[in-house]
C-alpha cells in the first residue's frame, strides 16, 4: 500500500516522505496517509489534478498542516 502511494504521486514531483497512518492495535491502515514532496510545486500539481484514483478507490489529497503547539503562555 505504501508503496502504490508513493508511486502514485511520484508522477507529480520527488516524494521525500510517505506514511501510511495504522491502527496501534490492528496494525490495519486507517485509510489515510501523508506525502511530503521535494519541490512544495508538486502539491499545486497534485490540486490542480481533478480526481485521483488509487487501486480503485477515489482519493481525496489536501495540504496538511502541523498541529499548533498545546503549550500555556509564560506569564
């Protein structure tokens, strides 16, 4: 699976990074991932790309971003 992934938007620029998220009990994949790209331009090329399909399966890509830090303000 993680490698399909990572062929799959390998046709949209260099993948430094591809994580099949998994259930810590199952070790079944949850049904989403992340890519990260060389180039940041391959996410424009992914997003501008209509409908992707992967083993038969529509995808759904957006941009993620990282949580923001839960930490109290120093007072």
């Amino acid at each position: 699976m993680k490698e399909g992934l990572r062929d799959y938007f390998g046709r949209f620029g260099e993948v430094n990074e591809c994580m099949v998220m998994r259930d810590p009990a199952t070790k079944r994949a949850r049904g989403f991932g992340f890519i990260t790209f060389v180039d940041p331009a391959s996410v424009d090329r992914v997003l501008a790309t209509e409908e992707h399909e992967l083993d038969g399966k529509k995808i759904d890509p957006k941009v993620a971003f990282p949580k923001r830090s839960q930490t109290k303000a120093s007072l």
